[in-house]
C-alpha cells in the first residue's frame, strides 16, 4: 500500500463526510423565528427592501466558493444600504460538471451561499437574520441564468 494514496483517500472521506455534515446544516440552518419571519416576509404584505441580482462569476471564481473581491466589496457598499433586516440568499443552481468535479451541485450551492453568508455575517449583519434558499433535492434542473440573488425584507410585522 502506498502511503501517499492512503492519505489522500483518508483527505478524501475527510471533505465527504464534512459536506454531508455543512449541507445538512445547511438545508436545516433557519430555526423556526427564522421560518416564521421568512413565511411572513414572503406573504402578501411584506415589505421588500431591496433585491440585488449578480452573474455568478462576478462572486466566485470557476467551480469554487471563494469570494471575488468584488464580491467582498459589494457586501460592505449593499450593508450600507441594507442594515440589519432579513436577508435571504439565493445561488442559482449550476450544471454538474462530472470531469474531474471536486463539488456535486448541492456542495456548490450550499458552499457558495455559505460563503455569502458569512460574508455578511463578518461585515456586520445579524446572523440569524440570513437564510439561505438551497436546492431541495441532491440536482435540481440549472438555472437558465447563473447568478446569485440576495433580497431584503423588513423584519417588522403587523
């Protein structure tokens, strides 16, 4: 047995089990205030804040979850903008490259919005204040566009 393989299969389960473990996380990261306040943000009366619609590779680089600069900078100019309110973050689904993919499509999803999340979250923005909208299923159908989408809504209720 090779020594070098062996780690690296070892690294390999390692990055497995710690995305089953993000994404269920993830899918289940809105505690029921925060489905509460999300439900009521998304009926008839909400009070949407603002909307801002980007191209995916202007926040990540090709098949990763690292923020672009630009990305970091937007952030801090839309918290200007945007304090302290519910913020839902949307990453549209993208093709599943089966090449030499290191990331399923729900990995890159839930990565990417995790990204932006924390983004916000280190910017200033109240944590429980974010939801991330992920794919319900494992692969869902691409999005014509590839973006990212983040929306505000007032968290104040009638």
């Amino acid at each position: 047995m090779n020594a070098g393989r062996t780690t690296l299969s070892f690294l390999d389960l390692a990055l497995m089990l710690l995305s089953a473990f993000a994404y269920t996380h993830f899918v289940n990261i809105a505690d029921s205030e925060t489905q509460k306040k999300l439900s009521e943000a998304s009926g008839p009366g909400a009070a949407m804040l603002g909307s801002y619609d980007y191209a995916a590779q202007d926040f990540f680089g090709d098949s990763n979850a690292m923020l672009t600069d630009f990305a970091k900078t937007e952030i801090q100019k839309i918290l200007i903008d945007q304090p302290q309110q519910l913020l839902i973050i949307e990453v549209a689904a993208a093709p599943e490259i089966q090449d030499g993919a290191r990331l399923r499509q729900w990995e890159t999803v839930s990565a990417r919005s995790a990204a932006i999340a924390d983004a916000f979250e280190k910017a200033g923005q109240d944590g429980t204040q974010i939801v991330l909208k992920v794919p319900d299923k494992l692969v869902s159908k691409p999005a014509d566009k590839q973006g990212v989408n983040l929306t505000f809504f007032s968290l104040e209720t009638e």
